[in-house]
C-alpha cells in the first residue's frame, strides 16, 4: 500500500493488488475514505466524506493528478 502523497491530513495512496483496475488513488483520513478515478477525477466509492470535503478531494486530486498518474504508472508497471 505505497503513500505517494501527503497533503495536511490527507494520505493518498495505491493498494498493490489493483493493477487490473483504471489507474485510481485512494485518499484517507482518520476512518474516512475515497477512491477516486484519475482519468475522468471522478468518486468511485466514499465512506466518511461529507459532500463538501468530497469536492475538495477532487480539487487535490485534480491538482496533483500528472503526479499520481505518473505513480500509478511505475508502480503497476
């Protein structure tokens, strides 16, 4: 499960058993979390997250997305 991001208390990161999966980033923070797509920046599922703090997830998401694209890339292969 390698963190490729920190941001405040946001942890974003890849479960290493989905490479057959659309590239995607998870996001945690305390009990919540996110799955987000990073082709389309589009909720996959979310538990926790109010609606508001889903759109800025999103806006993270979006901001560091050549990042975590790039990440996911190298990490699967």
């Amino acid at each position: 499960m390698p963190t490729v991001l920190r941001i405040g208390a946001f942890r974003f990161y890849f479960y290493s058993h989905e490479p057959n999966e659309p590239p995607h980033v998870h996001v945690d923070r305390g009990e919540a979390t996110i799955k987000v797509w990073l082709d389309a920046i589009k909720v996959a599922k979310s538990r926790g997250f109010r609606a508001h703090e889903i759109n800025g997830i999103l806006d993270m998401v979006a901001e560091h997305r050549s990042a975590l694209t790039e990440a996911w890339h190298e990490h699967f292969g």
